[in-house]
C-alpha cells in the first residue's frame, strides 16, 4: 500500500509528467542559439517557455511554470546583452535602486517587515502550486 501510494506520487509530480518535456525542447532550440544558429531558434525555445508558463499557471502546476519562466528569463538575457552592452552602468544601478525602493514601499504600506515578506511569498506558492 505504501509502495503504490509511493509510486502514485511520483507519477502525478508535475516535474515527472512535464519537466523532461519542456528542459529538453527548450534547451534544444536554446543551444542551437547559443552555437550561432538562426533566431528561430529563440522563438522556438521561446514559444515553448510560452506555453509552459500558460499551461503551469492554468493548472496551478510548479515545473511548467518555473521551467517556462527560466527559458524565457535565459532568452530574453540572451538576445539582450547586445543591447545592453551600450547601456551605462549608472542606468543599471538606478533600476536596481528604484526596484529596491519599489519593494520597500510596498512593504511598508503592508506594514511587513523582509523575513514576513519573504514567508507570505513562499506560502503563496506552496499554497497554490504543487
């Protein structure tokens, strides 16, 4: 009984069912990218984080929504950083300055302090994802 109820689990893990999928077609079209390929190659990858992100927030699934939300962070990096090579230093650091004081007005309007922040974040998402 414990053995099936073991293997029940296993079987119904969004990361078992949709993980493999997903890591191995974004990572295709993502490689071939990074090796020089086409942009198609991107939009391949980024089609595939797309739908991932669609279906993991749909069904309220972990690995598809994370899955999906890392391609798609590595190529929208990736197709950037010629970009953002001619970006100043001074802009990164007054985004980062500005997002800092973003969170912290909210914090504060929430009357939360950082730790109580970061547990409301994690219950959130253990409560609404597998």
């Amino acid at each position: 009984s414990i053995r099936r109820q073991r293997q029940m689990c296993i079987r119904d893990s969004s990361w078992v069912a949709y993980g493999p999928a997903i890591g191995l077609l974004a990572a295709a079209g993502m490689a071939e990218r990074l090796d020089g390929g086409d942009a198609w190659h991107a939009v391949f990858a980024g089609t595939v984080g797309v739908i991932a992100v669609v279906v993991g927030g749909s069904r309220r699934l972990a690995a598809p929504l994370l899955l999906g939300t890392a391609t798609l962070v590595a190529i929208v990096a990736h197709e950037s950083f010629d970009t953002a090579a001619g970006i100043p230093t001074w802009a990164w650091l007054a985004t980062g300055g500005a997002t800092l004081i973003g969170s912290a007005v909210l914090m504060e309007r929430n009357d939360l302090g950082p730790i109580e922040a970061g547990r409301r974040v994690v219950d959130v998402v253990a409560a609404h994802f597998e």
